[in-house]
C-alpha cells in the first residue's frame, strides 16, 4: 500500500488528545505507510506530543485550530461561526487533498453537517449515512445503518443506504455479495409503514443489490444479513440497545461471580476463558463507524473511546483509504442510476 | 380478592391449546378465585381438556369457536370475515362483561384490531398500545411502549402513552411518581424530530406526569425511567434488539463453558450461580405485553411461549383485573383533560 495520511481532529470526544494522541502512536506503529496530521489547539497539544513521543515523529504533523467544538454544540451555530475549529481544519485537509481520510470522536452532528458542507455529497446522494459495523454469532460482521445521522428517512435515501452499505461491506469484508435486509417489525411482507414496503420493492428489483427481505432486530446478530438498512432513528436505538443490553448482562455475570467465596474461586479460574470468548462483542472491537456517501473518508469514534477503541476508529478509515470506498460506491452509483434510466425507456 | 374470569382464546401462538391449557391449569392452582373460559374449537379443545385435568374442573367453562386467525391473517381481513375465531368470541366476553380479561398469544395485528373494534377505546384515545414490564438492572421494571401495535406516532399518542404507562406502572408496582421519559437519540433538549421535542414540552407542563427528560436506547435497563415512551417501530426494535443480544450473550457464555474440558468441569459448577442471577432478565417472565387504553383488560402472550412464561401473561391479567387499570387510566385522562381546559380558559 502507498503512503496515505489520516487528518485527526484531536480535540474531539470527551477525552480529546489524551486519547487521539496515543492512539495515533500506537497506529503509527502498526502502520510503517501511515501518515498523521494532528489538528487541534497548539496549547494544549504541545506539551502532550513530547508526553505521548509524538514530538519529533517523521510521520507527524501538527496543524493548529485554536477552536474546539463541544458535544453540547448546536450544530448548525457551529457551521455559521466555528471556522476554526479542529474538526473543520481536519475535514478541509481531506477536501484539498492534504489528507486520505479524517478521523473525530467530536459531536456526531456537527461532523455530519461540517463533512456535508466540506466535502460535498456523491452524485446522487442528499446526505450521508453513519453505518457501523457490528459483530455477528457467526464470527463476521452485521453493517447496520443509519445510527442517527439522518433521524428521518425516505424510500430513495434508505434505497441509497442499502446500496452504499453493500458496497462498503463488499470491500472490507471481501464478500463478493453481501445480502442486504430492511430492518422492520416482522419479516411478513405486509410489515411495515409504506416507505419500507416501497423500498422492499425497489431493492428486490435491482440487480445490484442481493436483497434477502426483512429482518426483525433479533436477528440482527445471528448473521443472517451481511448489511441492515433502517432510518436513523431506528439504527440508533437498536446500536444502543445491544450496547445496554451488553452491559446489564456483564453486571449481573459480574454479580454472580462476586456472589460467594466459591462462586468468586471459580469465576477466577472460569473469567479468562469467558473474556477471551465475548471479547470479539466488545464495543470497542466495533467503534469506528463510518459517514458514507461523501467525496472522501470520515470515520467517527465514539465520544468515550478508550485509545484502544480509537485505534480501532483508525484502523477502519485505513481500511476504507485502502478500498477506495468513495469511489466505488460512486461507480456503483452510476450502474444503478443508468439501470433505472434504461427501465424508464423500455 | 373477589371471584374473576378470564376468556382465554386458546387457540392462538405457535402451539396454540398445547401451552394454554397446560397454562391455565397451573394459574388455577396459584388463584383460588380464578375462573377460566377457554374459548376454542370443540374438535380439538375436547380431548386436550382430560388430558390436562380441566375436563370438570369446577372453576373451567369451555365456549366453542369454530375459526381460528393465524399468525399470517391479515387483521383487517380478520375483522371483515371471522366472526367466529376464538380470538374474537374471547373479547366479546369481556365486552359483555362475561369476563374481567381475555389473554391471547395470536397475531398482535388482528388482536390489537379486535379489541379495539370490541371493546372500544377509552375517552380520549384513538388506539390502544402495547405495552410491556421489562426487568431492569435495578431489580425492578421498566415499562417500554409502544412495542409495536402503533408504528408511527403523532405528539397527542405519545403523550397519552405516557399517561397510560404511568398509571399502569403506579398500580401494579406500587409505585407514587414513576418516572416517565421519552427513548430517543440523546439525551440532551436539541436531539431529536419536532414530534418528540413537542410531546416533551407537554410532558414537563401537566402535573399528571413526574416527566425526567429524553432517555437513550443503552439506559433502557439501568432502572432511571420507570416509564419509556417511544412509538411502536422504535419499541419494537428496542425490545427485540434487547432480545437478540441477550440470546447472543447466552450462547457465547455456553460456548466459553464448552470450551475445554476444564472450563466445562467449571462451567458445571459455576452454572446453576450464573443462572440463579440472571434469571429475572429472561424473557419468560415479562411475558405479557398489556393493550392499554381499552374500556377492558386484554394481555397479549408472545406466540412462542412456553407453559410457564404463558403463565406469567395470565399473571399480568390477573394484576390488572386486580388494580381495575382501565378506570384507573379513565380516571387520569379525565384529569388531566380537565387541567387542559383550565389552562385554555386562563
């Protein structure tokens, strides 16, 4: 692979360059071709690039942005007066092309809003789309989105949805057809508000998307689809739902394990081998969701990333700067609009 | 507690007569005051009463239903054309006041259009919702509606949900003020779509309701809302997605303990502590979505359960029968319709 950059907003998330920094270190290791420009505000970052030696790394640069955009930030008062923050420097880098992709744990809708303005949406696409990747019991990955970028969807953006997704799934995962599903309250075909049964039927009539019908968020980990489209409302409450369900039953395993002096002895033997199994369901092994649909990469880390989880962030706009993503997505755009021409003229 | 009847259509779910007599001959043996109408076909209800003790029981009576609905019936087409499924012959009697509740484990739809053409709703409100106790990691319950029987929702649903819940909550919890909050993408005022931001002004304006502000999809079960209001897509997610991570938690802890035979040896003698303290997350014992908002008591079983989460549905009837819940939710509409007018005339 070529040498490539990622611009960080190292100000974003609830623990700013303390995290982006050091997991900047660590991906600059993994990765011999990475380059990373760091964006934030020189006063604070200066004296943490010695702390993390970062300082005089051949593959850092440091670029200042003297403002910083909080998680309770209006986003649309942040686009009118925010010039110079952090993740709008990082997000101009990727459209000047200074840098491949650009990496923030910042507020979701201020990225989502900056990214739009800055890089400007693919041909045929209004908004862009958050879509993570969430572990499955098969082993693989489930890609689920929207998860809140775009609140309220119509028929045509969940369309664009699932086909943006099928095509991201196809690259990072390899697959070379990845079944695509309709998130709804029941698999029977008569589920559903109207936009989702429009939208069934589209999907089930065009050739570049295998869709396999609807699924019910149940089954959203058994693997059974490789993508699960759904508005961003939606998305939102099943990513959190998994998330909080997660924790209540790690508290109550944790519980049963402090129970007793014999349940504690035996949790100690029996815990390595229970982490070592749920390890690949834990969150920080899924953050990095990507916003697709734009003319260049921009991954969000969660707000609360540890530096492992932040690496993981990285490591998913890598993976996306390595598949070219834009552009396939693009490229695929164009069949399917050209698709749809020919049937309107038959 | 006086004498009560419950009209049990035994012909709905997955296994249909084979759950809910079983079930009904244990909820007999809990209630000594319980009386059961099993209503169903003759043909195959007949044999199956001896077989499980109920043929002349003195507290069973039988009414013959000669249709049965489906899980795949369309509910409008049910309500046109099966005057005589056991489903329906089951809500009649408690509209005729032959019973003081009917349970059912059939097709949400048609159940959710049955009762509501049936019993007719309370003054006030326009659709009855679905509603359900699910464990929290408090040790208690929150109530999440609507979990499916409404899927778009306007302002004045919401509220009323609202409403309902927390008086349903009040009662059968014992509970003074639950706390009430609306699910949605953040917690802070700005999130959300006008629908939601709307109904949580009038929330936080009517005395009625002890409203505490937006909640996320990963605190559902932290115990802070007693009440989560949402509409029936997003509680239909919400509910199934808490479902299927708990199925995948299950078989990943299953999988560590079958690992090796040195975990399995551990697993054995760790198991039954494990399942000693996750046993009030299971499903059978929430089993019992209530249909609030109708001038009589309907609880709807999941079409899967077994005998003794089916139990747990005649259970959640048995408590509503016993707080009288449709007059208790009466009595606060009209209050809180009564606070309206005083605020429109000042």
């Amino acid at each position: 692979m070529r040498n490539f950059t990622i611009a960080l907003d190292a100000m974003g998330g609830d623990f700013g360059p303390h995290i982006s920094l050091p997991a900047s270190s660590k991906s600059l290791l993994l990765h011999p071709n990475l380059y990373i420009t760091i964006v934030g505000d020189k006063q604070i970052i200066s004296p943490l690039l010695s702390q993390y030696q970062l300082l005089e790394h051949p593959r850092i640069k440091f670029m200042h942005a003297p403002e910083t955009i909080s998680m309770e930030d209006d986003p649309v008062s942040v686009l009118r007066h925010r010039s110079q923050s952090s993740m709008l420097v990082a997000l101009q880098l990727v459209a000047s092309g200074g840098a491949d992709a650009c990496v923030s744990a910042g507020n979701t809708g201020a990225l989502m809003l900056l990214a739009k303005h800055t890089l400007k949406t693919l041909e045929g696409i209004s908004r862009p789309a958050l879509v993570s990747a969430l572990p499955n019991n098969r082993g693989g990955h489930s890609y689920l989105m929207d998860l809140g970028a775009n609140l309220q969807c119509g028929c045509d953006t969940l369309f664009n949805f699932a086909l943006m997704g099928s095509v991201l799934c196809e690259k990072v995962e390899q697959l070379s057809s990845p079944s695509v599903s309709l998130l709804n309250v029941g698999r029977e075909t008569n589920k559903g508000n109207d936009t989702i049964k429009h939208c069934a039927n589209l999907l089930a009539n065009t050739e570049y998307i295998n869709y396999i019908g609807y699924i019910e968020a149940n089954e959203l980990f058994d693997g059974r689809a490789d993508v699960v489209v759904t508005d961003g409302f939606s998305g939102n409450i099943a990513l959190k739902s998994y998330e909080g369900m997660g924790r209540v039953f790690l508290a109550q395993l944790q519980k049963a394990m402090d129970a007793t002096w014999y349940s504690r002895f035996l949790g100690k033997l029996l815990n390595p081998i229970i982490k070592n199994q749920l390890k690949h369901l834990h969150p920080d092994l899924y953050n990095g969701a990507s916003l697709i649909g734009l003319r260049g990469i921009v991954v969000k880390s969660h707000g609360s990333a540890n530096v492992e989880a932040f690496t993981y962030a990285i490591e998913q706009a890598i993976k996306e700067i390595q598949w070219q993503i834009p552009a396939c997505i693009s490229a695929r755009l164009e069949s399917v609009l050209a698709e749809r021409d020919c049937l309107s003229h038959e």
